[in-house]
C-alpha cells in the first residue's frame, strides 16, 4: 500500500473525537446525574440553566451559585478479530468535568431572572499503549470543551415559564498517532495534530406547571458549528520523507450536535418526586469530515471523508426521597444509543450502547449550603465491527465508574 494512503488513513480520524458520541459528556448537575440526569420537567436547582432556562424564573427559594466536579474512570479493552487472540486496554486515567451555575432575580423585574453557567458537554482523554496494534490510527488524544452560556428567564404566570441562553463554545485539543514507516534504527514516527475551536449557539426552554403534582419541560439545544482556523500538524519522519510531510496548519469545521428534550416530572406525595426525560441528539449533521492543509504535497493531500451518524434517543428514569429535613437520595438509569454506525466504528470513538445506573444524595449542611453528591455506572454492550475506510476490526467492551459532588450556597 501506497505511503499516501497509509497518511490518509491516520489523519481523517483526527478531529472526530470532538464531537463523537462516545465524548458526549452528560454530568451537567449533581442532583440530576443521581436521577439518570434527568432535569428537564423537573425543578431540582439552578442547574435548570442548561436543563431548562424557562425554568430558571420559578426558583424563587434557590437563588445561589454552586459548583460541581465528576470524576471519571474508564476502560475500554480491545479484543482482536477472530481468530486473533491479541488484547489491549486503554491506559488508567481520570477525567475532570465541571460545572459552575449562578441564578439571581432582578429586584425591579421579580418575574425576570438571570444566570449564568459553565459546564462541559464534551471531552475525554484515551490512551493507548504506543506499540498497540492500532497505533496507526489513535495512540493519545486529550479533548477539553467549555460552554459559556449567560441566561434569562420570563415568569410568565404561576404556571407558564420561559427562557434562553446565548452559548459559546471554547476548546483545545491534541492527539498521537504512530506513523507507518520506521527510522533507521526500526522506530515508527509519529503524527500529532493540536488546535483551538470555538463556536456560537443558544440553548432556550419552557417550562410549563401543569397542576400542584405535574411539570412538564421541552429544552433545545442548538447545533454549534465549532471551527479550528489555525490547528498545528507535526509529523515525526524518516528523513527521505521529511519534505512531504512538512509542519504545517491546518483548519476544519466540526457540528456539535442539537440536542431536544422532553421532559415530565411528578411530586408522587410530599417526600417522592420522579421524573422522566427523552433525548434525541441530532448526530445526522455530522455526515462528513473535512480537514484542509495550508501547505499540501505529493502525499499530503487536504480530507474529505463521509462519516454519516444517524440521531439517536437517550431514555432516562429517575426519583428522589427525602429522607430527613438533611438528607435526600436519589436513584435513576438510562438507556444511551450509540450514533455510530456499522462500518465506522473507530478506536479513536470507541462508542457503543451504553446502559447507566444512577445514585445520589443531597445533605443541608445549612439552609442555605447544599452539599450533592452522585455516583454513576455506565456500561458499555460489547460490539464487533471493522471499519470500512482501514479494514481494522475487532471486539470493544467499554465501562466507566464515575462518583462527582457539588456544593451550593442558595438564599
């Protein structure tokens, strides 16, 4: 096989782990992971500025700022392809998503209320072992995201709310990859691209009280088109290939997906509430990959890839008790359908259907301080398939343990 081809298939991968399912991170609030993360037609904190903004107004009593972390461990083994016997498992690493909510009332406006958020939906890091039989196509990525979003919230009655927040999107991101040819001494280079992205979008919702005991929400979440305008491309090469595979930039356009959420929440008696929400994530907008090189050569020729995920749903099940005047617990599980499809299955997006068991716990530690705690299981179904573009197969099995914590001072 040609070199060019081998180059073609190392880099098209590159910037998908941005936006593939399997970096979709849903750990937006404490209260909400601990019920399978359910929050859209349910009022539980002011986390409701990414669930819902036309929630935001009816938290008259929950006016505060919080803070949250999760902490992530995952592990995804690789088996080869029958007959093979060959294995390899993703190297131990914890990932680190935050959230940072604030909501207050405009003192001359009481059905108006503003906020503000920061969280992130997507990012990840893998790691595989450099001389792993896929190193030509992943050996370590790292991705981080950050959503902005300042929100407002109308009052309309007792019973009607509604509310939107302009959204920016920041991130960087970097990742290795083995090149397919040996130096002198029998080493394989290395490929490794690093960029920053940034888009614009909005995240607008309705809340809607039907009786004392039904809630009901629907929350969208825009698309938002990040772009890298002025990504690094550095390739560690023989030195007889070295001119066809300069430093150079490059830059690409990469669709984060829209996201809608209906969302129904029922007060059962004075201490149960339960909930449930529909996610339906339009992965279908990411149907290809383009990746354009300032500087092309001879081998190194701009990307034009299809990548054609579908949209996929995301059914989710939860419920609260409170336990004591301190404490509330909370259980959920969730069912997460993979946007993958068979044929383009990649170790870079090792994203399968995911099954998640949810636990929780709030304790006042005050009234006014809040300390939330939240425990998630997600596992992986195990899957087969070899992709179509580098005829690289083999059997995933994917799972995560993921405890986090939040405090909030609310008055």
């Amino acid at each position: 096989m040609k070199i060019h081809i081998h180059i073609f298939n190392l880099l098209f991968f590159s910037s998908t782990v941005l936006i593939a399912g399997g970096f979709q991170i849903n750990l937006q609030g404490q209260k909400q992971a601990g019920m399978g993360h359910t929050g859209t037609g349910l009022l539980l904190d002011n986390s409701s500025i990414l669930f819902n903004p036309g929630a935001v107004s009816f938290l008259d009593s929950m006016r505060g700022v919080s803070f949250g972390v999760s902490l992530i461990f995952p592990r995804t083994t690789y088996l080869e392809a029958y007959p093979g016997t060959y294995t390899a498992t993703i190297k131990p690493h914890m990932g680190t998503p935050i959230t940072l909510y604030a909501v207050f009332k405009f003192k001359k406006h009481k059905k108006l209320s503003g906020g503000f958020g920061i969280y992130n939906p997507f990012g990840s890091r893998l790691e595989w072992a450099k001389d792993w039989k896929g190193q030509f196509l992943i050996r370590e990525i790292n991705l981080k995201t950050f959503f902005i979003q300042p929100t407002i919230s109308y009052k309309v009655n007792e019973k009607l709310g509604i509310g939107a927040g302009f959204v920016f999107a920041t991130g960087d991101f970097s990742l290795s990859k083995g090149f397919p040819k040996q130096d002198s001494i029998g080493n394989y280079g290395e490929a490794a691209l690093n960029g920053k992205a940034s888009g614009v979008g909005f995240n607008a919702g309705i809340y809607f009280k039907g009786s004392e005991k039904l809630s009901i929400g629907i929350n969208y979440r825009s698309q938002v088109n990040v772009k890298v305008k002025e990504g690094e491309a550095n390739f560690t090469v023989p030195s007889s290939l070295s001119e066809y595979f300069p430093s150079t930039e490059f830059s690409t356009q990469l669709k984060l997906p829209q996201v809608v959420t209906l969302g129904f929440g029922y007060l059962l008696n004075e201490k149960i509430k339960l909930a449930i929400d529909i996610n339906y994530i339009g992965w279908k907008s990411y149907d290809s990959l383009i990746i354009n090189f300032k500087q092309n050569t001879e081998k190194l020729a701009d990307i034009h890839s299809a990548r054609m995920y579908e949209n996929v749903f995301i059914f989710r099940i939860g419920g609260q008790y409170q336990l004591t005047n301190k404490w509330t617990v909370r259980l959920g599980s969730y069912y997460d359908m993979t946007p993958v499809r068979a044929g383009y299955f990649t170790p870079e997006t090792p994203d399968v259907n995911k099954i998640g068991i949810t636990s929780g716990a709030t304790f006042l530690v005050t009234k006014k301080v809040h300390l939330d705690l939240s425990l998630l299981f997600i596992e992986g179904i195990k899957r087969t398939d070899t992709n179509i573009e580098t005829n690289f197969g083999g059997t995933y099995k994917s799972r995560a343990l993921i405890p986090g914590f939040s405090l909030g001072y609310y008055f």
